[in-house]
C-alpha cells in the first residue's frame, strides 16, 4: 500500500515508517520537524518537510503520491505543556487533524490509524483498563485526542471511512540494532530520564512514595515502540470498510517506578542516585492496559514483552547516541548486573 506518515520523523513515527517498508509498502513522511529528526526517517521513504496545517499541500501530496492509507502520529505531546498552552494542543492534536480528514475526504483517501492515548481515560476507574472504560480526560493534551478521536468516528460514519485508532500506554526501547530511538525535547518519559541520569551520573527523581501500591509508587504499562510499530501495520491490514475501531496496546504487566529504575540499574551495571520528592498532580497511581481486544481481534503479539528487554534497546540507543540524533559514538554497552 502507499501510505502517507505524518510525524513519520518523531519517535514512535519513524518505527513505524521502518516496519512499513520492511512490510514492502512504500511511504511518503510528512514532517514539520518541530520535534522530529530527519536521520530518523529511513532512507527508502520519501521526507515531505511541510505541517498537517496546510490543506493544500495535503491534497497535494495525496494525489500525486496516490496515497491509499494516512497513519496519523503528528501531534504535541506533552501533558505538563498543553495545561499551560491548551491553545497550540486544540491547534495541533485537533483542528489539524480535521484538516487532514477533510483533505483525505476530498482525495478520496479512505484509510486511516491513528495515534491516540491512554491519556483519553483519565482517572482509572477499573484495572485493567480496557476500551468500554469511560473516556474522561483530565488535561488539554488527553481532551484533543478525544476531540480528535469523535471526529474520526463521525467521518467514518458519513463519509465511509475505515479507521484504526490505537491508545497506547508507556512507549519504551528502541530499534534493536540502536540505529534510531527516543529523542524527545524535553524529555518527560521515565525511561529515558533514567538512562539520562545514568549517563550523566546525575539524579533521578521519583515523584511520590505514598502511593497505594506495593512500594508507594506509580505502576505503569510498558510497550517496546517496535511492537506498537508493528501493531500499526497490523491495524493498517485489517480495517473494517466503513467501520472505526479502538485498540488499547500496552503489556498488561504494571511495573512501579522503582521496579523500573531497578531493571535500569542492572542493564546500566550501577546504581543510581534516586532523590525521593513529593507527588506530582494529575498522577493516577495504576495506569495498566488490557489489550486483549488487539491481541483477539488482529492476533497482534508483544515480541519484546520483557522490561528488562525494552530497557536493553534504550540503553543501547542512549548510550550510543549521548546527543541523540545530533551525535553519536562508538560505544557498544555491556550488559551488566552489581
Ligand atoms: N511517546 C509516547 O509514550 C506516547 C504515548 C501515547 C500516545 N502517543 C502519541 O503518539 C504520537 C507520536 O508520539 P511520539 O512520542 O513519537 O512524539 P514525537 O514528538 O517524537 O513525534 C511527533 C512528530 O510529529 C511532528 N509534528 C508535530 N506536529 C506536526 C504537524 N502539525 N505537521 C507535521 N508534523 C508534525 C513532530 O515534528 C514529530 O516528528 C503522538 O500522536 C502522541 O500523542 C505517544
């Protein structure tokens, strides 16, 4: 299939461009790279340098690229960001959604998967959380990929549209063999913030203690970014003409923050400097996924389901690429324990 990318730049984005094209289908990327990184986009793909913005150039490159399927990953991403500029979230993660939909409507372009979030629940009111749980959002960020995901339901509807949306949980790893990984500014996921103080030898905060949970702090659902790349390709096989469908992906396995700074301490063969602070808000102290809607329905399985695995390919990454995409060096990490 020829598949148009938006955000095929970004983190989660150029897996995904990867896994399509070792797939055999042929992308085209459509980046603005305000966050994303043109060494991250494979070489086979073609780069368009341009924002879902521009409707025009939307129509244009759907036509001439005679696009068959949008994978829509572009978006801003940052919860703490889009409570102080709900504005630029509404714009990016919403009203430039609509703008691609109405371009593919115009063009004729009638498939779609779409990046969406755990965020969307809100407040876990059940564990696991599965897709019947209610939809409350708690912040700009989870309200746009709501507003965003009810509009792709309603274009599915009346205008035959076939869609996949996809909410993930904690996006963690890298390519197994370190050629592309997270590099993210800032940087607020807890993985690589570990992997940063390892490097860096500098501390690592864990936000509350006194949680509800065995050691006191947050539990969280790891998915390595190759497998939700590769559900995405998945997803993209088996729409369902006219119909729009809401896949959870996580790992089902909560870790806590301890449990994950542990499994980075014996990939990274030291110990870290952990500084214990007070709870952030908006912090739900058990986010896990169920998945097994996906799994039953696509047959979509973790292949790097472990976390020590998830940490090992970002460690391998991060330690290769100390300046991310802007720099990296010859320094292949050795797996150790203390
Ligand atoms: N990283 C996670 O843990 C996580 C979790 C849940 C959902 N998501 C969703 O997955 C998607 C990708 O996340 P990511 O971590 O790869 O983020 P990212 O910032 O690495 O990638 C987003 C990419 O989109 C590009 N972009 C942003 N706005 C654009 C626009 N208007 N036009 C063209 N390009 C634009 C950026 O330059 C960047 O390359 C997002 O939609 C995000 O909401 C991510």
């Amino acid at each position: 299939m020829r598949v148009l990318v938006t955000g095929g730049a970004g983190y989660i984005g150029s897996h995904a461009v990867r896994e399509l094209i070792n797939e055999g289908h042929s992308v085209t990327v459509l980046d603005d790279l305000s966050k994303g990184h043109e060494e991250a986009v494979d070489p086979r793909a073609t780069l368009i340098r341009g924002s879902t913005a521009n409707a025009d150039l939307l129509r244009q490159r759907l036509h001439a690229d005679q696009i068959e399927a949008v994978m829509h990953f572009a978006a801003n991403i940052e919860v703490g960001e889009s409570v102080l500029d709900p504005a630029r979230y509404y714009r990016n993660n919403f009203v430039n959604t609509l703008t691609l939909l109405e371009a593919m409507v115009s063009a004729g372009v009638k498939r779609l998967v779409f990046s969406s979030t755990a965020a969307v629940y809100g407040n876990p009111e059940e564990r696991p959380i599965d897709e019947l749980h209610r939809s409350h959002p708690i912040n700009p960020y989870g309200r746009t990929k709501m507003m965003a995901e009810l509009a792709i339901e309603d274009f599915c509807h009346a205008y035959g549209m076939s869609a996949t949306i996809l909410r993930y949980f904690n996006v963690a790893g890298a390519s197994s063999d370190a050629t592309i990984g997270e590099d993210h500014e800032p940087e607020s996921h807890l993985i690589p913030r570990i992997l940063r103080a390892a490097r860096d030898d500098s501390e690592v905060k864990i936000f509350g203690t006194d949680y509800d949970t065995a050691d006191g702090t947050c539990i969280r659902d790891y998915v390595h970014v190759v497998d939700l790349a590769q559900a995405h390709v998945l997803a993209l096989g088996q729409l369902r003409e006219g119909a729009c469908q809401v896949y959870n992906i996580g790992s089902e396995n909560g870790f806590s923050v301890r449990e994950v700074i542990a499994a980075c301490q014996r990939v990274v063969g030291k110990k870290l400097k952990v500084i214990e602070d007070l709870r952030r808000p908006g912090d739900p102290s058990v986010l896990v996924a169920s998945s097994r809607r996906i799994r039953e329905d696509l047959g979509w399985r973790a292949r790097y389901p472990e976390i020590r695995t998830i940490v090992q390919h970002a460690w391998h990454w991060h330690s290769t690429h100390p300046l991310g995409y802007r720099g990296k060096i010859d320094l292949v990490p050795q797996e150790n324990s203390y």
